[in-house]
C-alpha cells in the first residue's frame, strides 16, 4: 500500500496533525482487536459458524443513530425499512446459531466439533470481533472526513498495527519459535491475510465508505457467508446444514430492506439538494418612474 500511497496521492495528502494521528492509531488498535477476536471465534468455532455470526452491520447501525450520524423518525417509512431490515439480518443470525437443523450435502462431509465443545467462548469472541469491526468502520468514516485519501489512510492503519500487534506478541509469547514461518500454507494464509483481508480491504472500504456511508458499507459483510457457503464444501469438506440455507435467505431479505430504506435515503437527500439548486432566481423589476415634466 506504501508505494501506492506514495504516487497516487504524493500532491494531495491532507496535513498530518496530532488529532488525526490519535485517530489512526485508534483505528489501528481496533483493526488488531477485531482480528485477535475473530481468529480466536474461528479457532473455537468453524469457518461456517464464523460466516454466519455476523451482527456488523446491526452494531453499525446502532452505533451510528446512538452518535446521531443515522437519524431515525418514527413516522418516516424509509426509517421502518432500516429498523426492520437491521432486526431480520439479526434473526437470520440468531437463527444459524440456535437452530440445529439437518446436514445435508455428502454423507461423507464432517460437520464441526469444535462449534458443540467451545461454542459460548467462540460466540462471545465473535461478538467482541463484531463490535470492533462496527466501531473500526464507524471512526473510519469519521476520519476520512479530514484525512481524505484512503490509500494513505490504510497505509497508517497497517503501519501501526503492524507496530501495535508486534509488541503485544512479543510480550505474550517471546518464544522466538512462535515468529518461525516456513514455505507452506501458514505463509500464504498470513500474506492473503495482511494483503487482501487488510491493506486492500482497509482501502476498498474506506472508498465505499467515502461515498455513501459506514451503515451502507458494513450491510454487505453478510455476503461473505454465502462464499463461505461456496468453499466449504469442497475445501474444508464441511457439510452445510438447514439452518444455514434459512438463515441466509432470511439475512438476504434483511439487507434487501436496510439498503432499500438507505436508497430512499439517498433520493431523498438528492432531491433536495437538486431542489436548492434549482430554485427559480426572481430578478426584481425596476419600476420606471415618468416624469410628468
């Protein structure tokens, strides 16, 4: 992200003031948060349960109206379509948690054990996980509204987690064998994970961010469960269970209805800004006076 920031915005980075800076740092720290949290939901959980506990954007969305950045009016229709759509995503959730429904699929898949042995810890990272991320997404939006260039923005934000997470673990684990990495699967995961899940990821959000909002953002973090849906069958050889397919299309209406209600938004906002625009000018006449010499 380095070379990239460093070209593309060379003339137009914003000045770096110690705010700004304590906003970054912050941010970083949640970034490193959310990941602790999530790896340790996936390592007591599964990659499948992972995908489905996914409250982000319901965390965002309160977030956002306890901040007063989502304003909420009672008798407003495109307000119910957010509410009611933040509480089906919610249920679709709750649905893939607490429902225990059928494998289906090959009888020769494995469903998970870890998910029956460590399911409470696993759920209660996971919901740390969620929360960092809707706070991570939520001062991100905040940020970017003084320091405008995403790619320098991401840049810091890998910069100092790498210098956050690097101290942590050298004081958690100072065994120099757990930095040890050889050329295997663990290499690639944690290069995707630092290239793709991070630095690409921190940028192509704060972009969408940028544009219409933390809450329309983080409303499409539930598709990953449906690419999850994908893999897991053929790569981790894990079957997929009923609650899983009722729980997802009921996730899919949830934010069918909160991005319907945020589109109502955006027309709306846009419409008044063309209306103010548009206004007709009225140039005064100019009364001619005749002289009656």
């Amino acid at each position: 992200m380095l070379p990239l920031a460093l070209w593309f915005e060379r003339n137009m980075r914003p000045k770096m003031t110690k705010g700004i800076f304590l906003k970054i740092f912050l941010l970083a720290l949640l970034s490193v948060l959310d990941q602790i949290f999530y790896y340790l939901g996936a390592k007591y959980t599964s990659a499948n349960f992972v995908a489905s506990f996914n409250l982000v954007p319901v965390l965002t969305f309160i977030i956002n109206i306890l901040l007063r950045k989502e304003k909420i009016k009672v008798k407003n229709a495109r307000s119910w379509l957010k509410i009611i759509g933040v509480l089906v995503i919610t249920g679709g959730s709750l649905v893939m948690i607490l429902y225990k429904g059928k494998m289906l699929g090959s009888s020769g898949m494995r469903p998970s054990t870890n998910i029956e042995r460590h399911q409470l810890f696993g759920t209660f990272m996971l919901l740390l996980s969620c929360l960092c991320g809707a706070s991570f997404s939520t001062l991100q939006d905040h940020v970017l509204k003084s320091y405008s260039t995403e790619l320098s923005l991401s840049t810091f934000i890998c910069l100092f987690s790498v210098i956050i997470s690097g101290v942590t673990t050298s004081v958690v684990k100072p065994n120099p064998s757990a930095w040890k990495m050889g050329w295997n699967l663990r290499l690639v995961s944690i290069v995707y994970s630092g290239v793709i899940c991070s630095g690409i990821a921190y940028y192509l959000q704060g972009v969408v961010i940028k544009k219409k909002g933390a809450v329309f953002s983080s409303a499409f973090s539930p598709l990953r469960m449906l690419i999850v849906d994908v893999l897991d069958p053929t790569v981790l050889a894990e079957g997929i269970t009923l609650e899983r397919i009722i729980g997802a299309v009921i996730m899919i209406i949830g934010l069918f209805l909160l991005l319907w209600g945020k589109m109502i938004d955006e027309k709306s906002k846009l419409e008044r800004e063309e209306g103010i625009i548009d206004l007709p000018i009225t140039v005064p006449m100019r009364t001619s006076t005749v002289n009656p010499m």
